[in-house]
C-alpha cells in the first residue's frame, strides 16, 4: 500500500463517528480528514473516484439543500469531473464517510461497508 489509509470524516454525523468507531476498534492506522474544515482538491475527489467500485454519484447527498441549490439534478452527476467540481466547491455535499484504504474507496453508509476493506 503506498499511503496511510484515510476516512473523509464529519464529526457531526452519527454514521461518520461509527466508522471511525469501527476503524479504531480495528487497530489499523489511518488519519482522519475532515473534509468540512480543510480543502478537498479535484484531483484528490477524482482519485477516490477511479477507485470507488459504485456508482460515482453515490459520493454526493442529493438531499443536501446546498445541493438542490446548485440546479444540477442527479442526471447530471455522470462524470467524475463534474462531480468532483461539485464537492470541491461545496464540500458539505461530499457523502459521508468515505474510507480510503490505499486501494480501493468505500462509503460508509451504513458504516459497516468499510468491512469490505481488505485491512479489516
């Protein structure tokens, strides 16, 4: 594995704080990003999209009222660039949370699917 593993964590959110949870119990290492407080670049979103298994549109909450705002509709979340545009610019639509285990990406709703992870 070339880098630490990361959890893309929101400290206000329930299923975030039971993946970490699930992390620290694990005993492996991992550093946390909290993604409301420091910037997410493109690249770095588009990363963790070439090696997220799902649907790409799955790393936006369509709910969010910050999303509705913008005027995109889920149609419109079809491509890795535009969607990791759209978090870049207004992090608080980033799903949450997203394990990063150096290989492949998982989000964590329900926070049990970072069990998929081969480092647990």
């Amino acid at each position: 594995m070339n880098q630490m593993a990361e959890l893309y964590h929101n400290p206000r959110c329930s299923k975030s704080r039971q993946a970490m949870k699930i992390l620290n119990d694990s005993g492996i290492d991992f550093s946390t990003v909290e993604y409301l407080k420091t910037d997410v670049e493109t690249a770095t979103i588009m990363d963790l999209l070439s090696r997220y298994s799902g649907e790409i549109r799955d790393f936006v909450r369509i709910g969010e009222d910050s999303f509705k705002q913008t005027g995109y509709s889920l149609d419109d979340l079809n491509s890795a660039e535009t969607i990791s545009q759209l978090i870049a610019d207004i992090p608080k639509i980033l799903q949450r949370p997203i394990f990063d285990d150096g290989i492949e990406v998982f989000i964590g709703r329900p926070p049990e699917n970072i069990y998929n992870s081969k480092l647990l």
